[in-house]
C-alpha cells in the first residue's frame, strides 16, 4: 500500500513538480491550492504526510499547521516556502511541523525529508496505539459508589508526590490503582517499577532494590542496577509490602528518609528522586504488633491510605466487567467478541468472588476459550462452582433455604444435562413442582 502525500501550495509549479518527484518514487500525491482545500483534503483522504506552504493566499500557513495539529498530532508536517527565515524556521518547528525545506527545493533533500518523515509518522502511530492499549488495559472498570469514590481518591492522590499505601484482599486491583495513579501523576512519562516482595527470595531482595556492584557475591559477574535506581523520577510499587523482611525494612526506611542509598558491595552514595507506592493484602497495624512490621515504615508509608474495595462490595459492576473482559479476551486472541445471557450474567452476581476481580477474569477467559456457542448460557457455567455461597450470611431461615434449594437444584438439573423428568425422579419431587421451582428461581 502506497504511502499518500498532500501538497498545499498556491504555486502550480511548485504542486507539479513535487508531484512527478514523489509519484515517481511510488508515492500517490494530492494536490490543493489553498489552505481550506489543504484542510479539507486532510478529512476526506486522511494523507500519510503533508507539504505545506507558509505563504497562501487564504490563510497563513503557520495557521493552518496549528490547526492540524489540534486534528492530529501524529501527522508529520513538512513546510516550505521561498522567503524562508531562521526565526519562521524556529517557529514552525516549535508549532510541530517536522522540517522546513526552502524553495527552490532540492530532490535530494525532498526525497531524504520525505522518506524520514514518513518513518516518524509511523513510529508516532504506533506510540500512539501503545498508549491507547495501555489505557485500555489499566482501566477502572465500574460505576458502582466504593467504584466512584475510589476514583476520586485516584485523581485527588495522583496530583501530589506524597506516599500511598493501598490495602486490599488479593485480586482487587491493587496493582491497578498503583498504575493509575502514576498514569495520573506529572511522573507519567518517567518510569513505574514494580517490585514484588513477596515473589523474591530475601537474600536477593537487597541486590533487587538497590542494586549491586561487580563481584559484591557469588553470580555478581557485573554491576547491576537496582529497582530505586531504575525508578529515578518515577514511581517505585512495592506490592505485597508486608512479606518483606525486617532487614530490608530497615534499609527501606533509611532511602524514604534520605533518598540516597548504596548499591550492595558499593561505597559511593546514589540519590534519588523517587515517589513510593505500597500495597498489601495484609493488616499491618496487626503486623506491627506482632513484631513482623516496623511501626516508624508502616507511619512513613501510609501518608495516603487507599482501600480497594472487594468485589462482593461491588456487584453492580460485574455487569460491565464481564463485558469489558469478553472484548478484551476476544480483542487478544483475535475473535469475534462473544455474548452472555442475563441468566448467566445473574449467576456471576449471586457468586461471592473471593478471589476477586482476578477470579472473574479467569472465569470469563475460561467460558470465551471453552464454550464452542458464540452466546455463553448459564448451562455453560458447569465447571466452577457459581452457585458456591456461606449459607451462614444470610439474615433469615427462609433466606438461606432458598439459596441452598436453587443452588442444589441447579446442581441437578446440570448433572441431568437438564433432562427435567431425570432431575425430577433425583431429587423425589413431581415434575410438575420442578417445573414451577425452575421458573420461580429463574433457571430456565
């Protein structure tokens, strides 16, 4: 597919001649004369790099760069013109055009400019696709009030540099609200490091946080740098905060307090400029207590405190999480996206989820990978146990009967591949009476 380039210039001869020069190199070329065709050739054929003159006799081209780029910001701009100055070469730069040639145009020079403005292009987009997708990923998906008020929380924390703590069970999102908050921050273009404390083993957590010199230990064959180091102006995660050793915690405490550290094996000072996160599924005041947590870190890091509410807090946005993961499933493993059943959906609602967000996820990946029908049905849900409840929370006798009748009669009727008559005969009772219970639960 050939590449399209648009000439903006009130001169024919100049639309002419460049047209024969990239057309021969096999680009296809669109030509306007002023700055309003210029614009609207931009809408209609959505060109792939435009020349633009600064003199036309509409409009001022430094004008109509501006006002590609509130359009679109990836479409390289190359400008041109007979009575160029530094100064206008200065500011059209500044206003984003990639380069300014001057007439009379070289064909050497226009050929180079053109082939490294495309390549720019290019890598413009594809940035841009990559920011989009991250977005897409490290969403906040829910409309539900612990949903809201954690998103508020989110934008209110993310304008500072101070230190979170964000508590949670395991598979709420806690990594999420820590990305997000980053995503949000003025360190967004600088670097979000994580560090898992509880997945290191703790002679290497030290080497891993502040890094090491050549030859400091056994399998040291270099210098290394550490995650504080990696950070620098950025933002630090320390997930699973609470499994990280007293030693390490100390030496933690230490860099939040000075912003220097030494890497293991080093002698020589490193400062930082590092905004700390932490997360854990843990209590730690109760850690504290038991003597498995500093008092003066848990105090230094828990400036901000933010809990990530658990899904069965929650479910009103199960609806939109289910959805949101069917599309992103279907989106990463290149198929239609599927469809799911409001019986289906209300079975994931009555589930209590206490692996979270996480579990739903897997759940919904399993049904997209395993159920051969474009639409997924509760009849689907045969192998995880959706109908699984502590009886023991319900407020009444009669609330928890019901519960446990539905749950056991689905748990037939799926044993029985649905046959009413063998469902019926299982469980003793009239099909007659089957039929009105399926109906009162919503099984059908």
């Amino acid at each position: 597919m050939a590449y399209t380039v648009l000439v903006v210039d009130d001169e024919e001869g100049i639309r002419e001649s460049l047209g024969d020069i990239l057309e021969d190199e096999g680009y296809e070329v669109i030509t306007a004369e002023t700055g309003y065709e210029g614009l609207k050739l931009i809408e209609e054929e959505s060109p792939d790099l435009v020349f633009l003159d600064i003199w036309l006799p509409d409009r001022d081209g430094i004008e109509i760069l501006e006002e590609i780029r509130t359009r679109n910001t990836s479409l390289p701009v190359v400008m041109i013109s007979g009575y160029g100055t530094i100064e206008l070469a200065v500011k059209a730069t500044r206003m984003g055009a990639y380069d300014f040639l001057e007439k009379p145009l070289s064909l050497e020079r226009v050929l180079l400019t053109t082939q490294r403005a495309l390549e720019r292009g290019v890598l413009e987009k594809e940035y841009k696709a990559l920011r989009e997708d991250y977005t897409r990923r490290w969403q906040l998906v829910g409309k539900s009030d612990p949903i809201v008020r954690l998103r508020n929380q989110i934008e209110m924390v993310a304008k500072s540099s101070s230190r979170v703590l964000i508590t949670g069970e395991s598979g709420t999102g806690k990594e999420l609200v820590a990305r997000l908050i980053h995503q949000k921050s003025p360190r967004a273009m600088n670097a979000f490091v994580e560090v898992n404390c509880a997945a290191i083993p703790q002679e290497l957590i030290e080497s891993e946080l502040f890094g090491h010199e050549k030859g400091s230990f056994t399998g040291a064959h270099e210098r290394k740098k550490g995650k504080f180091e990696l950070a620098d102006r950025g933002t630090l995660f320390l997930d699973e905060i609470g499994d990280m050793s007293l030693q390490t915690q100390a030496k933690v405490l230490r860099v939040i307090e000075t912003q220097e550290f030494q890497r293991v094996g080093g002698s020589k000072n490193i400062k930082v400029d590092v905004r700390i996160i932490a997360a854990t599924n843990k209590d730690l005041q109760e850690e504290v207590q038991k003597g498995n947590f500093r008092e003066d870190l848990f105090f230094r890091l828990n400036v901000i405190p933010i809990h990530v509410p658990p899904l069965r807090e929650r479910k009103d946005d199960i609806p939109l999480l289910i959805d949101y993961f069917l599309e992103e499933i279907a989106r990463e493993y290149g198929r239609p996206k599927k469809n799911i059943t409001k019986e289906a959906i209300k079975s994931f609602i009555r589930y209590n989820w206490p692996g979270n967000v996480r579990e739903l996820k897997n759940a919904i990946e399993r049904l997209v990978i395993m159920t051969p029908s474009e639409t997924i049905t509760d009849k689907d849900i045969t192998f995880y146990e959706i109908g699984k409840k502590d009886y023991f929370s319900f407020k009444t006798l009669r609330e928890a009967r019901e519960a446990f009748e539905r749950d056991f009669i689905l748990k037939k009727l799926k044993e029985h591949n649905w046959n009413i008559s063998k469902t019926a005969e299982a469980l003793q009772i009239e099909r007659s009476n089957l039929h009105r219970k399926i109906k009162a639960y919503g099984l059908s």
